[in-house]
C-alpha cells in the first residue's frame, strides 16, 4: 500500500508541544474565518496518491491494522450524522476539531451542515453514543481555496467549532489535544515508522470488500522517499512539500476519512504529520 498526505507544519497561534495534554490549554477558544488561513501551513494538501481517478475518496481507513487500547489515541473523534460515523479527526483546542476537508460533502456532492454533524469523544467503539461523549458543531469550516477534485483535493483542510467546550474533566486519559509540527520542520526521515489510526474496514480490496469495524485500528507505516514514491507512482512531477508513507502489509481502504498520520513523541505526546484523502493499494 502506498499512501501520500500533505506534510504538516505549526503555523501561527500554535504552542508546538506544549500543553498536549489538556483540551483546554487554549484560553480564547476562538476561531475565525480569516484563522483557517493560518492552518493552511498546517497542511499543504498533495493531490491524491492513487492510480484510479475514480476511486471513491470520501472514506479512507486502516485494513490489516490491530484494535486500539482502551484510551490509546485520545485525541481521535469519531464524526457523525444521524448516529452514523462518517469520518474521523483530531482534537486541536476545546473547541475545534481538524478534519479532511471533503468529509463535509456527501457522497453525492452535497454540503453536509455543520448542525448535523456529532462529534463522538473519548470513544473507541464508535457506535457507543453516551451523551456526555458527544458534542454537537456550530461551525464547519474549509479551507476557502479547497475546490475537492477540481484542484486534486489541494486544500483538504477543515476545521469545526464545537458548540460548547469539551468539559475540563474529559482532560487527558479521555480527550487530549493533538500537537501540531514546529513551522521549521523536516520530513521524518525515509524509514522511519509513524501510525496511523481509525475506524472503517478491517480488510482492504476497494468499494465493496471488507466490513466496517466498530472499534478504532491503528497500524503503523513506514515514511519512504521522494524518489521511490514517484518511482511508484510513475509521477515525476510529485513535488518535495509531499511524503508518501507505505506498508506492504496493512493498506488504506474505504472506511475512515480525513485518516490521520502521526507520531508519538517523549512523554506521551502525540504529534500530527498528515491528513489523507485516501491511499491506493499498489
């Protein structure tokens, strides 16, 4: 399996590793529309890594992976619409949760609100709705230049604001902000492992194969080099700003979008490298 993801880096208003543990370390909780500009830093989107054009986009997932411990990934939500899971993301504040920007069109195009959307925290089984684990969404926004196929999915980057604040006592062991990369980073260097987390499929294969799990997967992928992912990907115009992750064992498959790449730092900490739209098995 071959996946590609933009590479992330902290941009303004970010405080790097500090205060990874608390989903309230942020004192204003604010966002506004001009902010999004500021994560676009965050994430310079690459276009999809995959061979098929048409290859469905709005799920991505982790097949051959292993079930999460209990509390493991604590920044992961789980998305929902009418008590389905639709997608995943990270925690990024109190208030705001970063997402793939295509998980807020349907699959047939159409915008999905902002008050639709439910955002299970805390959760491993996804389809445990206790209402002190969920929270409802006021504000869904994306990045103003994401046009979805149009661009190749440039600008897959959203952010939602949740209606209230995650509560002081979800802090840590049940909900912990994600840490976003230093402004001046490097690509984690070809070879060096980094996991991936969600739910959807537990076997790969494309539209049609497999059985969407209820428990959160997590896998771990292998960064390899520019120069292999454009051997790969017969595409020498993939530019540096990209990282391409691969695993000849565990694969993307439909099943959990906006899938989330990351590594775990001393202490703890858990840092966020990528967002996908979607990998292709090859």
């Amino acid at each position: 399996m071959l996946m590609g993801l933009g590479r992330l880096s902290r941009g303004q208003g970010s405080d790097g590793a500090g205060a990874a543990d608390d989903v309230r370390a942020d004192p204003e909780n604010t966002l506004s529309e001009e902010d999004i500009d500021k994560y676009e830093s965050l994430l310079k989107q690459m276009k999809p890594v995959i061979s098929n054009p048409d290859f469905p986009v709005f799920e991505v997932a982790i097949a051959g992976g292993r079930t999460a411990l209990a509390h493991e990934f604590p920044f992961m939500v789980s998305l929902q619409k009418d008590g389905s899971h639709f997608c995943g993301g990270a925690i990024l504040s109190a208030k705001h949760v970063i997402i793939a920007a295509h998980c807020l069109w349907d699959t047939n195009g159409n915008r999905i609100a902002a008050t639709d959307i439910t955002v299970g925290v805390g959760l491993r089984d996804r389809t445990v709705r206790r209402p002190a684990n969920l929270f409802s969404v006021k504000l869904a926004l994306p990045h103003s230049h994401y046009r979805g196929r149009d661009t190749a999915y440039e600008h897959d980057i959203a952010v939602l604001t949740l209606t209230e604040p995650l509560p002081r006592a979800m802090s840590g062991r049940l909900a912990s902000r994600i840490t976003l990369p230093p402004s001046k980073r490097i690509n984690p260097e070809p070879g060096s492992v980094l996991q991936a987390a969600g739910w959807g499929q537990t076997v790969g294969g494309g539209q049609g194969y497999g059985r969407a799990t209820e428990r959160l997967q997590a896998a771990n992928l292998t960064v390899i080099s520019l120069v292999e992912c454009r051997r790969r990907l017969a595409d020498d115009t993939m530019p540096i700003t990209k990282m391409c992750v691969d695993n000849t064992i565990t694969t993307t498959c439909q099943g959990d979008s906006g899938g989330l790449l990351f590594q775990k730092l001393p202490g703890g900490h858990f840092r966020l490298e990528g967002i996908t739209s979607y990998g292709v098995e090859k």
